[in-house]
C-alpha cells in the first residue's frame, strides 16, 4: 500500500483535470485520466486511483492489474460492482471508497419521478400528444399508496425523503433489520410477508452476490396484482426473463433506469413489453453530480494527505 510519508509525493489518477477541483492538497501530484487509450504514467506509481465515471469495467479496471503501488481506488458511482473484480486482485490494504452523497439526490428524483409518471399515464399522454389524440380519464395517484423500498441504505432514505410530501405509506428494507429515525427497517426475510401488501416496490439496493436477481420470477409473483416495480438500483437485481412474463401477462407494471442487458439493444422485447417505461441509466447523471464529486474528491484527498480514515470505505483487501 503506498506510503504517503515517502519523499517522492503521491500520485493521483484523476478523471477530472485537477486545475478544475479547487483545493486539492499541494502535497499531491495529479494526473488526468478519464479512461483514455493511453495511461498518463505508469500505472505502479499511482497512489489513489479515482475511478473514471460512467465508463464500462473493461475500461476503468484496465489499469489495475499493474497499480502495485496503490492505496486508495475511489469510485465516482454508489455502486462498486464495476470494480470490485478488479480490486480483490490488488495487494492487500487497498481500500475501496464509493461516492456515498454524491447521487442519492439524482437518484431519488428520478425514482420518484418515474413513480409519478408511471402511475400518472404520462407515457400514454405523450404518445398522445405526438398522435394528437386527447387520453383524458381517472389515473391512480401516489397518494394514499403503500411503497415499499427495497435497498434502505443512503439512498433508499433519499427516496423516502421525497415520498413523504405525496402522503403515501412506506415500508423499508435492507439486509439487516435496524431502526431508522423514520420507523423500522425491515431484513429481506420479510419481503415475502410485505411484497403482497405494496402498491410500488422501489429497488434501490446495490448489486452484490445476494442482490443479483433478487427481485426473480418467487419476488415478483409475490406482488400484488397491479402493482409497480421501479428500478433504480442496477439491471441484474431484476431477472429480465421473469419480469417479462409478468409484463407480457399484464399483471405487473414497471418504470426501470437500469436494465440486464444495458445499454438495452435495439429490439429487446422490454422496449415495447406493456406497461413499462424505461430511462437510459440517468439516475446520477444530473447537473448535481460535478459539484458534488469535486466536493468528495476534495475531502477524500484532504484526509489522503493527512494521513487521516477516509469516510465511505467498503472494502479493504
């Protein structure tokens, strides 16, 4: 692991050019690297490695492999699925740091949103409106519904957050069973005693060998008829085989942001199953994502230069 306290000073692999993060330490040097053919340095004398956003494994874990001087691997998403491969081949007392507070915002808006427009029929008032055809009648409302939101850690709580003003009921769970100053969090053990009560079920867990396919053809039998799925968590929590024959069969509906397979390729039978609408993975990608990843990286760095814990670790090697 790197040892900042070396007379050569650390390097950082950044994906955004320092002289655009005010007040990173002076006590580290900077290289720019946003997934690019070319590696700005050898990759054995990075120190931190920030993880370029919004590239695929294939990319951003190309330097791995040769990064033996690493200490710190920082992502720039809340999910660390696209790494985490890649880190348990590191040497030992690598530590890996998701952007806990830099998405939950985004994501939950559009978790919300894609509630709201599902429940809504703005889909159907769109292509309404491209048909000059005027969808007028009575649409359920948020209101007075059950939401249960699977995935209650920071950014399940975002989400809740934001439901509260719509008067909707919420239940929570995660992997655990905990008190949260909003009421109970439920472990995933229950969800076969609470999916059937829940008029939206919001996945907002991140992908992990116990998540991938968490919400199969048992989960989603297991919800009431009517009810609406919205995914905002990652595609493979989803079996896409069993949630298509609950569309197809139009007993469930679903508003997902992310999909498996993704990007979702031309003629996949989810663009076109009933009762669906999907987004491109937009969740964080938002205009608050710069300033809040140069607010994390700051911190980050800071307490990497002073030889202090760094917030958001979840996992060490």
């Amino acid at each position: 692991m790197a040892d900042i306290t070396r007379n050569h000073r650390p390097t950082v692999w950044l994906p955004i050019p320092a002289e655009e993060v005010e007040g990173l330490p002076a006590e580290l040097d900077y290289l720019f690297w946003d997934g690019d053919e070319e590696f700005p340095a050898d990759p054995a004398d990075a120190a931190f490695y920030v993880v370029p956003y919004m590239k695929g494994p294939e990319v951003v874990g190309r330097p791995l492999p040769r990064m033996s001087g690493v200490g710190v691997v920082q992502t720039l998403s809340a999910g660390v699925d696209h790494v985490t491969p890649y880190i348990r081949q590191l040497p030992r007392g690598v530590r890996l740091c998701n952007a806990r507070g830099v998405h939950e915002a985004s994501t939950a808006e559009l978790a919300v949103a894609l509630t709201l427009a599902a429940l809504r029929g703005i889909p159907r008032f769109v292509h309404g409106q491209d048909a000059e055809e005027w969808h007028s009648g009575f649409y359920p409302a948020l209101a007075d519904k059950q939401v249960l939101i699977v995935g209650y850690g920071s950014i399940g709580a975002a989400i809740e957050d934001r439901l509260t003003p719509f008067e909707c009921d919420v239940a929570r769970v995660a992997r655990l069973a905990r008190r949260s100053p909003r009421g109970p969090v439920h472990a995933l053990g229950d969800l076969p005693r609470l999916l059937p009560q829940a008029d939206v079920v919001v996945l907002s867990t991140p992908l992990t060998p116990d998540t991938r396919h968490l919400a199969d053809a048992r989960f989603l039998a297991g919800m009431k008829d009517g009810a609406l799925l919205v995914n905002v968590a990652r595609g493979p929590v989803v079996d896409t085989k069993a949630l298509l024959a609950e569309l197809e069969a139009g007993r469930l509906r679903a508003a997902l942001d992310v999909t498996d397979p993704e990007p979702l390729p031309p003629g996949h039978p989810l663009w076109h199953a009933p009762g669906v609408l999907v987004s491109p993975h937009v969740g964080g990608s938002t205009s608050a994502f710069l300033p809040r990843a140069k607010r994390l990286l700051r911190e980050q760095l800071r307490r990497f230069a002073a030889g202090e814990d760094l917030a958001n670790v979840v996992l060490t090697t």
